[in-house]
C-alpha cells in the first residue's frame, strides 16, 4: 500500500448511502453490510477498483469475487439464466446463497472479477442496506469479505474499521449482520454443486432442487485458486524474462519493454498491472502465443498476487 487514505465512517441513512454510491461510482472502495457478514464492494465492471480490493486486502491470491446484483433482472445482464438458477432465485433471493452460472460474453465485468473464468458467481442479498446501496450505485458491485486476508470474517461496521481503516474509502455502518457466516455458493455451471457451505443450509437446497446436490471436497473449496477450472493460458509461459528468445511473445511490465506485443502497465503501476492481467493473458492466447515471457514484475503488494496466478500459469498442466 501507498499512504494511508482517511476512512470515512458513514450512516446507513439516505445521505450516507448516496455518499457511499457516490464512491463506488468513482472507483473507491466502500464496506457495505449484508446479512451474513460486511462485504468491501468495488465497481466489478472497473478493473482497477477490483485491483484495489485484493491490495486493500493484502490477498495474496486472485479468487474470483462475488458480484452483488439487486434483483433477477439485473443478475440476467451478466449471467446465463436457466430453470434451475430461476427455481433457486424463487426459493432463495434475496439471501445467503451465491449462484456460480455461466458468464455472458460481453458482460462489461472486469476479467479479475472472475479471474479469466468463463463462469461469474452472484448473489441478491437481502439486507436492507445492502439493496439501497445497490439501487444508488446502479451498478454491480464486486466484494469479498471485509476483512484483511487471513483475518476473520466481520460482522460489525467496529471489525472492518479494525482490519482496514486507513485503505479503503468508506465503511457504511448498518449494525450487526444477522447471520454472521458468509453465502452458501452453489454451481451451477454443470450438475448443481455445492462449492461452499454457508448461511443457507445444504438440506434447504437440495428440498428446492428435488435433484441431489453433489459436493466438492474441502480442499478444493478453501483453495479455489487451484481449481481445475481456473483458467490457464494454452500459451506455455516463461516467468521473470529479461530477453526475448524467438517463438516468444513479450507480456510487458514497465517502460522498458519495446519489444512487448502487450503491457500490464506501462508505468510500472501494479494495480493497472492486475486489473490487465486476465484480459491480456486472454488476448495473448487468442492471437495464438506459443509461449508467453513475462517481463519482471515486483513481489511487492498485488505483484504477489499477480506472480501467484502466473507461476500457476506457468505450472505443468495435468489436466
Ligand atoms: O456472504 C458472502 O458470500 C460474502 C458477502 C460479502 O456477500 N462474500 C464472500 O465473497 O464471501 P468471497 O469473495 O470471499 O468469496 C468468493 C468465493 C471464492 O473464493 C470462490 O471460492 C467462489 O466464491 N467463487 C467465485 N466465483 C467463482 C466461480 N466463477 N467459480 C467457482 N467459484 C467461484
Ligand atoms: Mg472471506
């Protein structure tokens, strides 16, 4: 992180949530409570606020984020709908319970929000103050958990002023969240899976679906950054490249790299770097890299972030 910014603690009255929209409009970073526990939201359509909320973090991983949507319509402009999602949505929403569907190409959502995947996890929550803000926003908002990486989850405006005064613009104090544990998140990109248990219990599930609900092991679901499905370039990749052998395509970072067909950052600056990463590996990709060399980039903040996901990039494939 940079200097500290001065944390703004506002009321979850009319004028502090139209101030809070009002930030996340500009790209800042506002805590919002929802029922199962404070969420730091981010405009998920810009990829520098989403950077921001993995720096302000100190995640050292790129999971892909949960976007919060008011309603079904809006949930209907990123994700692909179907019987099953409509029959949950009817049932659960608004509630603690995310539903990973298949992304809409053209969707407008940042690629870091859902970390290169072809599929986007939402949630309609169902706290008051949470849907106000998102009506004022009019937008979708990415958030994580309000808490530094590694901490435990908050469920009062005192915990996230705790773990992240000082990095983020603004925390919107609505109380206590009354369920206290985060969304039960279920895939349906496939057969319907539970990837995480949360608030909406399992069995309340599976009554609605009247189909069984199949589960993953806990591994996979407390390292998501390892899931199959995270996406990897075709590309082979080649880390901390300070020259370009032939047969290679240069993914750049900072000024000094004339020969890169992209840049993370021209400037050197880790954040655009992040926002970029997903959508340029996907464009090197699309253009046909055989390999992909990656200038130097910093282990400093969001550059162990970015380093994690492309030494995974880089990894064998076993699958
Ligand atoms: O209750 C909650 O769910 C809270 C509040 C703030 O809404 N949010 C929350 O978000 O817990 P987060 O970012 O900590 O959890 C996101 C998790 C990821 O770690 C990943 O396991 C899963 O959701 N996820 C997100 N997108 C996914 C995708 N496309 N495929 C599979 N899993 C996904
Ligand atoms: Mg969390």
């Amino acid at each position: 992180m940079t200097d500290a910014i001065k944390t703004q603690l506002l009321s979850a009255e009319s004028a502090g949530i139209a101030a809070a929209a009002r930030l996340l409009q500009d790209g800042e970073l506002v805590a919002f409570p929802t029922e199962t526990v404070y969420g730091l939201g981010g405009d998920a359509r810009q990829g520098r606020a989403v950077a921001a909320i993995y720096a302000a973090k100190g995640r050292p991983q790129f999971n892909p984020l949960i976007v919060h949507v008011p309603d079904v319509k809006t949930a209907q402009l990123y994700a692909e709908w179907s019987d099953t999602a409509d029959r949950l949505a009817s049932a659960f929403w608004p509630g603690p319970l995310t539903l990973v569907l298949p992304l809409l190409p053209d969707s407008g959502l940042s690629s870091l929000v859902t970390a290169g995947l072809n599929s986007v996890a939402i949630r309609i929550p169902a706290h008051p103050v949470a849907q106000a803000l998102l009506r004022a926003f009019g937008g979708p908002l990415a958030a994580p958990s309000a808490n530094p990486s590694g901490r435990i989850s908050p469920t009062q405006a005192a915990h996230v002023a705790n773990g992240l005064t000082g990095r983020i613009a603004a925390i919107l104090d609505g109380g206590p969240c009354t369920v206290g544990v985060e969304s039960t998140i279920l895939g349906l990109t496939g057969a319907p899976t539970l990837l995480r248990p949360g608030g909406l219990p399992a069995e309340a599930i599976n009554a609605a679906l009247m189909t069984p609900l199949q589960t993953r092991s806990d591994s996979a679901i407390t390292a998501p950054g390892q899931l199959a499905s995270h996406y990897a370039p075709k590309a082979a990749m080649r880390l901390n490249a300070t020259t370009l052998y032939p047969g290679e395509t240069l993914l750049g970072f900072g000024p000094n790299c004339p020969d890169a067909t992209l840049n993370l950052s021209p400037a050197g600056d880790l954040t655009e770097a992040a926002a970029n990463l997903f959508d340029h590996l996907h464009r090197l990709d699309a253009l046909g890299a055989a390999t992909i060399a990656v200038s130097p980039i910093p282990a400093q903040g969001l550059g162990i972030a970015i380093l994690d996901r492309l030494t995974r990039a880089a990894a064998p494939r076993t699958a």
